[in-house]
C-alpha cells in the first residue's frame, strides 16, 4: 500500500511517516 502514495512526490514524504507507522 505505501507504493500506491509514491505516486504523488508531496505525499511521498507524509506517506513514508505513514507507512512506518502502519506497519509498527
């Protein structure tokens, strides 16, 4: 699913918090 935000390059930075948070 974090791949699917690596679409948008603003995003990208929130999705990485995002997709560490997730996962933990």
């Amino acid at each position: 699913m974090c791949r699917i935000w690596e679409r948008s390059v603003e995003r990208k930075a929130a999705s990485e918090l995002v997709c560490q948070i997730s996962f933990w």
